[in-house]
C-alpha cells in the first residue's frame, strides 16, 4: 500500500463522511489532472505543466503520499523553470502516473467503489 489514510483521519476526525468524499474527490478529480498533466507534457505547455503538477500534490498529501508528492513537487518546479527541463519532466512523469494509478486501483478496492 502506497497510502496512508493517516493526515486524513486526524482532519477527518472520526467522520466517515468526510474521509468518503475526499477519496471520491480524489478519484474523480486525480485521473481528469493526471490525464492533462500527460497532454500538457506532451505539448510542452510548460504553464499548465506547473498548474496541474501544483494541483495534483496536495491530493496525493492528503493520501500520505509521501514519494508521489515529492515527484509532483519536481515537476512542478520544473515546469516554473522550463529551459531544458522537457528530458526531465518526461523522466519523472512515468513514476507520478505509476504511483496513482496503483492508488486509484487501491482505493477503489479498499472502498468498495
């Protein structure tokens, strides 16, 4: 397991409810970022690059995302700075997808959703 629902619970409080609707949040808004993030790169549209590795990270905080965080962070630095910065935002991206994709397979099963 490469999350951690321990940030979460102590926010959450003992609410349920709470923690249910930031996982949904999560699956919902992560894989829609992620796929622009992808097209971004692509495009080599370094201002989005930034926006959405910037909106990608506190999602994947809030998981204790510890490493997927830090991947996020990188690009997002990287995209705020983009000369010759493409060869590396490709390199790390794989891993920012990588580890997501197994979160969002985690979740849905741990949830039930």
């Amino acid at each position: 397991m490469i999350y951690s629902l321990d940030k979460l619970n102590e926010m959450a409080e003992g609410d349920s409810d709470f923690i249910n609707s930031v996982i949904s949040v999560f699956l919902e808004e992560v894989p829609e970022d992620l796929a622009a993030l992808e097209t971004a790169i692509e495009a080599q549209d370094y201002e989005n690059i930034y926006k959405l590795a910037h909106k990608i990270k506190p999602n994947v905080d809030l998981l204790g995302m510890d490493q997927t965080r830090a991947t996020a962070l990188e690009i997002e630095t990287l995209g705020k700075n983009p000369e010759n910065s493409s060869e590396e935002i490709e390199r790390k991206f794989p891993l920012l997808k990588k580890d997501i994709h197994q979160v969002i397979s985690e979740l849905k099963k741990d949830f039930q959703v």
